[in-house]
C-alpha cells in the first residue's frame, strides 16, 4: 500500500528574503532599458553625439541583453546560477561607475553595450534560482509572478527614477544607481540564495554571438537609412544581418541541444504569443523614446515633471497588467490582448494629433491611454508560451519570452525612432530661420538636441526662431513615428485574435502543453 505522495516543503523567511536579492536587480536591470529616455537630451549635450550615435546609446544595451540570455542562462548551468549572477553583478557595477565618467560617445555606445552583456548574465539566474528556492509549487508561481511584476515595474518606472535623478543630481547618476543594488547582490547573494549547477550543460558561444551579430548589422542598416547615408552600404549590412540571421537558424536546426530551439516557434500558441509581444513592445519602444524628448524639448519640461507627466500612464499599466491574468480567466487570452493592442491603437492615433502648441494634459491623457495597452501582452505572453509546451522545454521558452520584451523594445527605438529621427531630419530644412550660421543650420539639422544647443548661442530673436523650428520639426517625426506604431499595433491585435484564437481562458480547462501546432 502506498502513502500519499510526499508534499514539498514551504519555504521559509530566509527563502523569501533569497527572493528580495533576486527580484531587486531584475527590476534595476530592465529599469535600465528606459532609464535613459528622459536623460537623452541632457546626455546629448555633454556628450555631443550625432542623432544616431544617441539611438545606439538608448538601444544597444536591450540588443545585446537579448542576443546573450540564452547563451547565459546556459553558461549559469554549467558555472553556477549564483557565481555567475554575482560575476554579472561586479561586472555592471564597475562598468556604470565607467559609463558615468564617460565624456565620448563612442566609449558610452561601448559601456552600454558591455552593461547588456552584465545584464544577460544575472537575468536568468534570477528567474532559475527561484525554482531552486520554492519547492512549492504555489509558492514557486507566486514568487515567479512577483519577479514577473518587478520587471514590468522596472519598464514602467525607468523614466520617473531618471527624472528623480536628473532633478537633483545629472545624467550620471542614472548610471551609478545601480551601484548600490549590485552591492546587495554582491553581498546578499552568498547569505541567502544556494549555488546550483549542471556539470552537463553546453553553451554554444558562436551560435550566440551570430545571434547578436545579425541583429546589430540589420539595425545598423536601418539606422544608416535614416541618417541618409549612401543605400549601397545600408543594404549591404542588411543582407549581411538576413545571411547570418539565416545562417543562426539553421545552426540550431541541425543542433543536438540549440542554443535556441526554434522548433518551438512551430507550435502556433508559441510563435503567436511571441509576435505579438516582440510587436506591441516595438511599437511602444520608438514612441515612448520620441515622447520622452517630446516632453522636455517641446513641452519644455523639466526631467522630474516629465516624469512625473508620465506616472499616470505606468501607474495604469501595472494596475492592467495585475488585472489582465483575472480578465483571461474568463476570456480567451487572445481576446484580452487584441483588446489592450487595440487601445493603443487609439493611443497612436492621438500621438499623430499632437503639435508643438497641444495643451499638456492632453498630451499625458494620450500617453495614459497608449501605454497600458501593452500590459495584456505584457502579463501574459510568458504563461502562455511556457503552458503551451512540454516541461523539459519550459526552460527555453520562459527564455524566448523574456528574449521577445527587451528585443521589442531595442526594435522599437531603434527602428521606430530611426523613422522620427529621419522625419525629423526631412522638415527642419524648410523651417529654419533666414540668416541662421551654417555650423547652427548644421547642428539643427542632424537633431533637435544639436538645434537646442546652438539657439542657446543666437542672439534673442533668431534663438527663439530657431527653438521654435525645431519643436515643431520633431513634433513632426513624433507624429509620424505614430503612424508606424499605429500600423504595427494594429497588426499585433489582429495576429493575437487570430493566431491565439485556440487558447481558452485559463479559468475553463488546462492548456496541452504542445497539442496545437502549425
């Protein structure tokens, strides 16, 4: 006679302080991907970039965190989740203290880029450890749903800490904050969380790093277009980026343990969820970067009341996306999602309406509107890749899911705000002033940052003229930043209604895991 099956033990206290060292720097290291946002126009004048050498700063930080997750995640197996989070943690600390001290942009796009890579090394350590610490598995779901809401507050929250920052301190401390969380982790990580390894696991190093590589060549190309450089180089590394993209896919195809499994994307709830989510967080991205400048070199607000000016719309978006699992209780999923891509649709649209002159508390309603949209998406892309596969690939998938949210939102500035940034680029000619120095008609026409710098050296009337062009040259870019977004939100709401059509609300039935695929 058998007894019952043996119940996992609770956790206790030290566990859940284990959980505080884990979810704190996840929430600091997605912070990062729009930390900068309000920081830019600052930045831009100590710095002295060119328009696309700011967009690399915002950007590649997100595009090497995903390019890197899942080679790191399987490095943590084979080193140690812990030794590796605290190597990630020494690391990011000593490259923000760098980054802070940083007068070139070359150098800045460098720290940015090694912070990525510090950042891949910590996130998947953090959400694997979690199954290490909670045996339990309701315990486990609910620290991994608090994990899962520290991120998208860190999203969410990014710009208002930058703004708190800036007000009384400058564009560096957005870089040193992080010094005193990699500290705790430093230090917490030994005392509270346990190592864990796997002695068999193969990290493919060259797979990850074609991965990366296709990526920045593709963007590289896009941004190249934007700037109006010549086509012929552009569309070079455009196909260099599909050849290699092309060339990583088929590596993990003929692969006995893919650094990626892309035969996942093959089940329809997987390759449906992901679209979905990569869409909605790019059309956010390039948006949301534009409207942080928007709001300080326009609105001419302060950085704190631009942050503040966007508290609402993040205040909004983690009350929807703590109420978005509810709703898919008794909706389908795909239905939830469509709904909230479809109200930023309408968001966007009031973006396109936006002008140099438009009032601010329309300007914050429109954000309020468009930014909780992604929220669905957001709460519950990951539940649903992972439900809908067999266990032994849970893995995997929760890392294609975490890989989609930074990707989309490096995609979405990088791509999105190219577009403004050449719109932008495309209308300042026409406005500026008669009489204007041709170093000041230079510096205006590369970016609005650059237009702002050399009226602050104009005498009265022409420095105002000169404001007054570039407002409305990147209200413009804004505007049709909008139009894109529109386009690609709208594409994201029809593949959830329709791709994701099959997936019951959660509430009904459990999901097969890996039954229905394409």
């Amino acid at each position: 006679m058998t007894g019952a099956p043996a119940q996992a033990p609770r956790a206790s206290a030290r566990q859940w302080w284990g959980l505080a060292v884990l979810v704190t720097p996840s929430t600091l290291l997605f912070m990062m991907l729009t930390i900068l946002f309000l920081a830019a126009p600052q930045m831009a004048a100590d710095l002295n970039p060119s328009s696309t050498q700011l967009l690399w700063i915002l950007d590649i930080y997100g595009f090497v965190m995903a390019g890197f997750l899942v080679a790191m995640g399987v490095l943590g197996d084979r080193v140690g989740k812990r030794l590796l989070m605290v190597i990630g943690a020494i690391l990011f600390a000593v490259i923000s203290i760098a980054a802070s001290l940083t007068t070139v942009p070359e150098l800045m796009i460098l720290w940015r880029a090694i912070l990525g890579l510090a950042a891949a090394m910590m996130i998947p350590a953090t959400l694997g450890l979690i199954f290490v610490l909670f045996a339990d598995a309701k315990q486990r779901g609910m620290a991994i749903g608090v994990w899962a809401g520290g991120i998208s507050a860190g999203v969410a929250l990014g710009p208002l800490l930058s703004g708190l920052l800036l007000e009384g301190f400058g564009w560096q401390a957005t870089f040193l904050v992080a010094v005193p969380i990699m500290a705790l982790v430093v230090i917490g990580a030994p005392l509270l969380l346990p190592e864990h390894k796997d002695s068999s696991a193969r990290i493919d190093l060259f797979s990850a790093l074609l991965l990366v590589a296709g990526l920045l060549a593709i963007i590289y190309g896009i941004k190249r277009f934007a700037a109006q450089e010549p086509a012929g180089p552009s569309i070079a590394l455009l196909v260099v980026g599909a050849v290699v993209g092309l060339w990583f896919v088929v590596r993990q195809l003929r692969a006995e343990k893919p650094l990626l499994d892309v035969r996942l994307f093959a089940n329809r709830t997987v390759s449906g969820a992901l679209a979905v989510f990569l869409l909605s967080a790019a059309a956010l991205g390039g948006v949301y970067s534009l409207f942080t400048q928007y709001l300080q070199q326009v609105q001419e607000l302060s950085p704190l009341q631009a942050g503040f000016s966007i508290l609402p719309a993040a205040a909004v978006l983690i009350v929807v996306a703590t109420l978005s699992p509810v709703l898919a209780r008794r909706f389908r999923p795909g239905n939830v999602i469509a709904v909230g891509l479809l109200t930023q649709v309408v968001g966007y649209v009031l973006f396109t309406q936006l002008d140099a002159g438009t009032g601010l508390a329309l300007v914050i309603a429109s954000f309020a509107i468009t930014y909780p949209g992604v929220a669905p998406s957001m709460a519950l892309t990951t539940d649903l890749v992972v439900s809908s596969v067999p266990p032994q690939k849970a893995g995997g998938a929760s890392g294609l899911a975490t890989t989609a949210n930074d990707l989309g939102i490096s995609l979405g500035v990088a791509v999105i705000g190219s577009v403004g940034i050449a719109a932008y680029r495309s209308q300042i000619g026409a406005l500026l002033p008669d009489g204007l120095p041709a170093d000041s008609a230079a510096a205006a026409s590369d970016s609005v940052d650059g237009a702002m710098a050399a009226a602050a050296d104009l005498p009265g009337t022409l420095g105002e003229s000169l404001v007054n062009a570039a407002q409305e040259a990147f209200t413009g870019g804004l505007n049709t930043a909008a139009i894109v977004s529109v386009v690609i939100a709208a594409l994201a709401a029809i593949i959830a209604a329709t791709r994701l059509r099959h997936v019951r609300p959660t509430g009904e039935a459990p999901q097969e895991a890996a039954a229905t695929s394409d």
